[in-house]
C-alpha cells in the first residue's frame, strides 16, 4: 500500500474523488457504498478515448479528409459508449444491488434520472 492510500487529501471533494478513482466504498448522501469492481479498466478506458479524440482533433487541424474524421469521432463515440456500459453494468452489481437490500429507493430513482440522460 502507498502512502497516498493512507493518507488521502484531506478536503471533503477530493477525499470523494480520490475515493471513486481508486475504488474505495465509501458512502453517498443515499445511505450505501460505492465499490467498483471495474474503476482501473474504466480509467484506462477514459484515457485512451481522451488520446484518440485529442488525434481527432490534430486530423482537424491538419485538414485531414472529413470522411476519415467522421469515421474517426465515430470509434471515440463508440469507445465512450463502452465504457458507459461498463460503468453502468459495474454499477447495477454492487450499487444498486447493496441500494435495493437497504431500501434505497433514492439510489434506484438516481439511476433511473442518470439513464435518462445518458440515453438521450
């Protein structure tokens, strides 16, 4: 274990980020844990979406074909897709199973509000 890992930042929103980004539960206004099975693969995911969409926009700059870029924007849309899937799925396992045996209808009311709005 790192020393980060014992003592995370002390300011209440990063103790929250830092606690998302390394997997650790930790409670939420809707009463139960957060634990992330898939927080690493998620991140890694994010990261290359993030480099590929940065090359989309070099394709711009450079005056590349548009056909090349749309084709392009469409696998960093896809790779964005992906990974909502997997944070959805990894989500619906601990989340909202550990919500449901709690009574936490706030938790499956949120996940209801979030879908929403993902799929518009």
């Amino acid at each position: 274990m790192t020393h980060e890992h014992i003592n995370p930042p002390r300011h209440e929103a990063l103790d929250h980020e830092y606690m998302h980004t390394h997997g650790i539960p930790h409670a939420h206004d809707h009463g139960h844990t957060h634990s992330h099975e898939h927080t690493k693969a998620v991140l890694n995911r994010l990261s290359r979406a993030i480099g590929h969409l940065q090359s989309v926009k070099s394709m711009v700059e450079e005056g590349r074909d548009c056909s090349e870029v749309l084709v392009q924007i469409a696998a960093v849309r896809a790779a964005i897709d992906k990974t909502g899937k997997l944070i959805l799925q990894d989500h619906l396992k601990h989340c909202i199973v550990d919500a449901a045996m709690e009574g936490d209808q706030q938790a499956i009311d949120d996940l209801c509000e979030a879908i929403d709005k993902y799929m518009k």
